[in-house]
C-alpha cells in the first residue's frame, strides 16, 4: 500500500513540473494575439491619423485669423498673405497638396479645430498650458513676448513696463490673447479694457483713450513704426514675457506631430525658413501691399 502511495506521489510530482514547464510556453503563446492587437491599434491610430486624411483628401485646410501681422494679414487685392501663410505653403508643397486657408475669428479658432473644420492652426498662437489641455502643438517656430505702447501725454511718467502697474492707469490689449493674460497676471492694479481687433486696442492708446496698450512685439512694432512714433507714444520694446509660437492640432495624432516637428527641423536647415522669415521680419516692403 506505502509504494503504491509512493507511486501516486511520484506520478504527481511528475505532473505538476511538467505543467509547470508548459506553463511558460502558454505565456509565450498567449503573447500572440497581444501583439498582433497592438499592430492592429497602431494601423487604425495611422489611418485615424490627419496626416492620413490630407494625404487621401490632397488638400492641407489650415485655420487662422487674418490681421495680426507680419503672420497674416490682407493685401490690397484681398489675398492673405503673412510668414505663416508661406510657411504652411511650403507644408502643403512637402506633403504634395493643395492648400485651403481658412479665416476664423479667433474665439473660435480652437473649437473649429476641435469639431474638424481645419487640420491646423497656424496663427501665430502661443503655447501655453491652458491651451494645451485641449490641442497639441508642434516645437516651437517662433519666440515672441509681450510688449507696450504708453500714449504720449504719458510717455514722460511710464519708464518700465512695470509702471504700469497702478491704480489709474488703463491698459488695452485683444480679447482672449496672451496680451490679456499678461495684463491680468503681471499688472493687477490697472483698469484693463478689452478690445475685438490688437488695432482697435492700440489706437484707443494712440487716441488718449488708454496709458498704454500691451501686445506681441512684432504687432506692436509695425504699429509704432506706422502710426505710433509720428503720434509722440514711447515704445517700451524689450519683452517682458516669453512666448513661444506653434502649430496646432488636434490631440491623439503622434503622425502628424511627428511631421510637423521634422518639416520645421528640415527648413531651418536647408534655407526655407531663413527665406522667409527675412522676407517678413527683416524688411518692411510688404508693408506697401498691406491694407
């Protein structure tokens, strides 16, 4: 009885090490269909992707708010022009597309991207963390910041940007820009005042309306140059923020991401970017074909 005991232990035994060595085969095996889903997750994220989409529809449809220059603007013959226009032009002739802009307010810029309306935004925006909880944003292209205009009977008594902040004192900036946070953030003491357009807000200032107005320095300076100057304002031109500029797009599409940050990497290598970057920053002649 003891052997036959014996037996049944030892046959036992016998089992469960040979179990126990099928086992790590079944996990292997079992490993199969995992990584045939995670292909299959990474072939659906490709064709979901918006790369995929503009290279099936041949269009590249960018959004963007006409009026804040250099970055796009309208000429005298109606067409948008700007250093973001030529440069998702040039997007658009890598991918091998045709490019359709799209003027949107830019209240609305964000939710038309959001709900498809364009595949981009390229409108000189300002990658912030706000914004980013809602959109992606490629690397960088630009690296702007906050300056001020002060209305020339005030020109004497504001000497910094950090002046500005007092009681009495009444800052103008654009609804919803980087202008407006800054104004809120940095000089609490002001009586702010929002305006619909940068031109608007700046002319309030020009006008004796406003001490001063605070915006993106390359607006600021083409503002002063044209029209500030010859009215008396100081121009406090050294930026008091930093505020990269980027592409925006629509989250979960690591494609397209990907593509972005390679085109502008290959760019500002090969010339393209130097090119225009100088035709718009290093040079006021397109100024006489602006309205």
């Amino acid at each position: 009885m003891k052997r036959v005991l014996s037996l049944v232990a030892i046959l036992s035994t016998l089992i469960f090490l040979v179990a126990c060595g099928q086992q790590p085969q079944q996990k292997e095996g079992g490993e199969a269909p995992s990584a045939k889903q995670d292909m299959n997750v990474r072939l659906e994220l490709s064709k979901a992707s918006a790369l995929e989409k503009i290279m099936q529809r041949g269009t590249l449809r960018v959004g963007l708010e006409a009026g804040y220059m250099p970055f796009e603007m309208t000429d005298k013959k109606g067409a948008i022009v700007g250093f973001d226009v030529d440069m998702v032009t040039e997007m658009a002739k890598a991918m091998g597309v045709k490019l359709e802009v799209i003027n949107t307010a830019w209240d609305g810029i964000i939710p038309a991207l959001l709900s498809d309306k364009f595949d981009i935004i390229a409108s000189g925006m300002t990658i912030n963390q706000e914004r980013n909880l809602k959109i992606n944003f490629a690397d960088p292209y630009i690296i702007v910041g906050q300056t001020a205009l002060i209305n020339a009977k005030d020109a004497d008594r504001i000497n910094t940007w950090k002046d500005l902040n007092a009681e009495g004192i009444i800052i103008t900036s654009k609804l919803g820009t980087t202008g407006e946070q800054a104004v809120k953030r940095l000089l609490p003491k002001a009586t702010y005042k929002s305006f619909e357009t940068e031109s608007e807000a700046m002319l309030e200032a020009l006008n004796g309306k406003a001490t001063a107005t605070v915006y993106d320095l390359p607006m600021t300076s083409i503002f002063y140059a044209e029209r500030g100057k010859d009215g008396g304002m100081k121009f406090l031109n050294e930026p008091f923020t930093y505020e990269p500029l980027g592409w925006a797009i629509n989250k979960g599409d690591p494609d397209f991401l990907n593509w972005l940050n390679n085109f502008l990497r290959q760019t500002k290598n090969d010339g393209r970017y130097e090119t225009i970057y100088n035709k718009w920053f290093g040079s006021n002649d397109w100024l006489k074909d602006v309205q």
